[in-house]
C-alpha cells in the first residue's frame, strides 16, 4: 500500500510541477514574507490543487503546507508539502525547482514524493525508492534507484545556489570533498538517492516540508539525514511551527559521524551582506 500512495502522490506532484511550469521563465507575481523569502502565484495555485488532490484521495488526513495550511495540527497520519521548493531560482528562471510531499506516521515520513518538473524527473518511495521521468505531466515508467559507495577519489557534494553558510563550509572542509556540486532545492536528496552525488549539509534554516519528502525517498535507497545529535530527524513539531535544526544527508550513512554539525541554525552569508555583517571573506564567498 505504501508502493501505491507513493505512485500516487507522484502523480499529484507531476500534476503540481504543470501548473508551475506554466508560470516558469515568465513575469509571476510574487511577493515577500515577512522572513524575506519570496511568494508567488505559482506557489499558491500549485498548493491549491495539491491540497484539493491530497483531500479527494485521502480524506480526512491533515495536509500541511507551505503556503496557507502550516498552521494546521497534525495527526497520527498528516501531509507535509511544499507546492515550489527553490522559488527564488524559480522566479530567476532556473530549473531546478521541486515539488515536496511527504505522508507522514507519527513522526517519520511512510511514503513521499519528490519532483523536479523544470528536469522532467520525479522520484518516489513508498517501501522501495524509484525514480521515473515526467512525460506530459505524469510519471512515466519507474526504474529502481539506490544511493553509491563514497568514490574512493573524493565525494560529491551538493552546494546550495542560495543559501552557502561558514557553518556548511566548516563542516564539509572536515570530509574529503573531492568536487562541490551546486544544485538547487530538494533536488539534492533526488541526486543522492540516485548515486549522482554523495553529501548535502545545510545549516541555515529550513521548514519540516522542505526535508520530509526527500529524507524519505534517500532513506529508502539506502541513505541517511541526520540532526547534530545523530539521529534521524522526525517530524510534526508544531510546537517549533515546523522547523528544522541543522542536518547532514548521505548517501553512504557510515559518513554521517564524521561531520560535526552545530546545535542550531545559523545565518547564510547572502543574509549577513544583507544585514550588512559580512566579513570581507563572506563578502566575497559564494552566495
């Protein structure tokens, strides 16, 4: 059953990534909130029909959202969605935007998915992870998927465009980085649970949505996203209105004890120009 939700919550994403392509590469209108991340219309019309999709199939299970919904209570059973993850290089025009939804029991993700319409590729993961391409707005035939043995000439990582940060820095300078590759978006747990990538670090804040979906469908092709105590992380704290600390995803979890991640969240150096606090070194480090 948990096979069939995750098709079909793939479906529902590929159905969501039809109306944002609408929108991609033209003037939408979009507006900032109160934390300084941008809100479109794309964002909202893409949450509507989630949410209307979520709700006709399975009624009765909560549906938390990005957009409108986040101040929804949970459940034993509750969606978490993000209808746009990456809006800012949506609105630039960028393609590597995604799609988040993830069903969750108690407090870990049973069955999600994860698309990129911008890329044409959508991964999902109910009991198996698999990933399919995006044939006129649907998932098109699966093919199985699993996360890569850390090459022995150095690991891949995955940088966020936006969000760079001293902490992520100092975390990854302690792995044998061998390439840091830029990505955008929840797109990096896809990379990773498909064995194009080997690590991701954020320390800069995120949002239960943003994480939910991807951390399943890596877990399920043999990965791992851990907080700094370690463990994997859970969801459904209202009580932090759904917040994130710091976490580390591999795609090879015997990496995961050899980054010291911080207890808390710390500011992206594009914030810190912002605030005028940058160092000279910040001032000119990515992003």
């Amino acid at each position: 059953m948990r096979d069939a939700i995750a098709a079909g919550l793939a479906e529902i994403a590929c159905g969501a990534g039809e109306i944002l392509r609408g929108y991609h590469g033209g003037d939408c209108p979009h507006k900032l909130k109160p934390d300084g991340s941008p809100a479109s219309l794309a964002d909202a019309r893409s949450e509507e029909f989630i949410v209307e999709a979520l709700t006709q199939r399975w009624p009765g299970i909560p549906v938390i959202a990005e957009e409108n919904s986040c101040e929804a209570a949970t459940a034993e059973l509750f969606f978490l969605v993000d209808p746009l993850d990456g809006t800012r290089d949506f609105l630039a025009g960028i393609p590597e935007y995604s799609v988040n939804i993830g069903l969750i029991c108690n407090d870990r993700p049973i069955a999600a998915a994860l698309a990129a319409p911008g890329l044409f590729r959508v991964w999902y993961a109910g009991t198996e992870a698999v990933e399919a391409p995006i044939r006129k707005g649907r998932p098109g035939e699966p093919r199985p998927i699993a996360v890569r043995a850390p090459p022995r000439d150095g690991l891949v990582a995955l940088v966020s465009r936006m969000h760079g940060d001293r902490d992520t820095d100092n975390c990854l300078d302690g792995l044998p980085i061998a390439l840091r590759r830029v990505a955008s978006s929840a797109l990096k747990f896809g990379l990773l649970a498909a064995g194009e990538a080997d690590v991701y670090v954020r320390c800069v804040p995120t949002m239960e949505w943003d994480t939910a979906a991807g951390d399943h469908i890596l877990a399920v092709a043999g990965g791992c996203v851990v907080g700094p105590d370690g463990e994997r992380l859970t969801y459904g704290h209202r009580s932090r209105l759904y917040r994130n600390g710091p976490f580390a995803a591999f795609g090879a979890c015997g990496q995961a004890p050899a980054v010291a991640l911080p207890e808390r969240c710390t500011v992206s150096y594009r914030e810190r120009r912002r605030a005028g606090e940058a160092t000279p070194d910040e001032t000119s480090a990515r992003s």
